[in-house]
C-alpha cells in the first residue's frame, strides 16, 4: 500500500473534461466536513494532496485524483452545507446526474459518513442515489478515533439500520489520525479492481 504517484489530473465541470485515460473510478461523496479530503491524503500519505479547505461548499467541481496511473478517485463536492443555495445545489444535482448517468469508468461509490452520528437524510438519499445506478458502495465510517472501542459495533448498527445497507456492501472504520481502516479499505479496493 504504499503510493509512488499520486496527483490531481482535473477539476471538471462538464463531461467533456472527464479525464481520457480509461482508468476504473472511484467516486467519493459525504458530507461538507466529513473528511473526504483527509480520507484521501491518508490513503495516499501525502499531506495536502486533497485541500483540507477552512471553506466548506467551495468545491463546485469533480476534482479527479490519479493514483499510481492505475485509478481515479473522484472526489465530489460535498453535500448538505447549509448555506448552499437552491441554484448551487440544482447545480450540483446535475453535475452528478450527468457523471452517473453515462460514465463508464465508474466501479465504485464510497461513501463517507461520520462515525459518531446517525447518517442524515442527506447521506441516506446520496446512499440511495449510488444504489439507484447500480454502483456496489462502501460506507466508511471517518473519524473513528472520536468512538470508544467498546461503542464502535454500536455506532455500526446504527448507521448500517439508517442507510438500510445492502449486505453486499462493504461497511469499514477510519481514521485520518491513527490511520485506522487504511490498510482494510486498501486490500479491498485492490481485490475489487481486480473483478
Ligand atoms: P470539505 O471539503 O470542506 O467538505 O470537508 P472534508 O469532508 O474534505 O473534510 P476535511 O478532510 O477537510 O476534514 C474536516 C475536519 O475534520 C478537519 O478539521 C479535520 O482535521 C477533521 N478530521 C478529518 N479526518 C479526521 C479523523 O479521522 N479524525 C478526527 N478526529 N478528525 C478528523
Ligand atoms: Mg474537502
């Protein structure tokens, strides 16, 4: 698991700069502040490869992250920011309309929720929405470190209950900070390009 290459290729706004190169891709979604970008430069142990932004509901666009030229995370801008207007988030709907309903690189959804609390009606509708085009989806819980051990098949309940998971989905813990889940979520993502 350790990555020589990784580095932005594009922020896109339309279809017609999704990047040429064919590789499988792994779209991220979760809620402003939920992690996303740290989930990313841990996965790939640099520091501020994804921007951790003191900005949330900045990001308008599909920022495209090659790793290692073997795939793509897609990393989406993040949902439910309270101070998003009607129009950005209509924007945002499209944007992602358009990248599901013809993108063929797709093989995967993650989706990043917050261990501590019960997924929101935005996480549950984003869940839905990945289902709704037939991607297999990984939930992956961020910030474990702030759950007791004891507490975490808890915490895991609740939030596999609130999204109704599909058994076939995958459900993991993870941690920016202790690196938590790092490991697990790689093993799975290499066994999964492997299909
Ligand atoms: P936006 O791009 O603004 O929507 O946020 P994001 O989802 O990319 O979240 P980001 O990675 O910027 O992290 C948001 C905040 O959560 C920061 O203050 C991080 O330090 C904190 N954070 C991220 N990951 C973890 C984690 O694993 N544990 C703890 N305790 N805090 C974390
Ligand atoms: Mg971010």
């Amino acid at each position: 698991n350790k990555i020589n290459y990784a580095d932005i290729t594009i922020s896109a706004v339309s279809p017609s700069q999704y990047p040429k190169e064919g590789l499988p891709e792994i779209v991220l979604a979760g809620r402003s502040n939920v992690g996303k970008s740290s989930f990313i430069n841990t996965m790939v142990n640099r520091k501020n490869l994804a921007r951790t932004s003191g900005q949330p509901g900045k990001t308008r666009t599909l920022n495209f992250f090659n790793i290692e030229n073997e795939l793509f995370f897609v990393d989406v801008p993040g949902y439910g920011y309270a101070k998003a207007s009607n129009a950005e988030q209509e924007k945002w709907g499209r944007m992602m309309e358009d990248y599901f309903s013809s993108r063929e690189e797709l093989i995967l959804g993650i989706l990043l929720v917050d261990f501590r609390h019960e997924p929101s009606e935005h996480d549950i509708l984003m869940y839905d929405f990945y289902k709704h085009f037939n991607v297999p989806v990984y939930v992956i819980a961020t910030k474990s470190d702030k759950i007791k051990k004891s507490k975490h098949n808890k915490h895991e309940s609740i939030i596999k209950k609130a999204l109704d998971i599909d058994p076939e989905d995958k459900f993991f813990t993870f941690s920016s900070f202790t690196r938590e889940g790092r490991g697990n979520v790689w093993d799975a993502l290499s066994a999964h390009l492997l299909k």
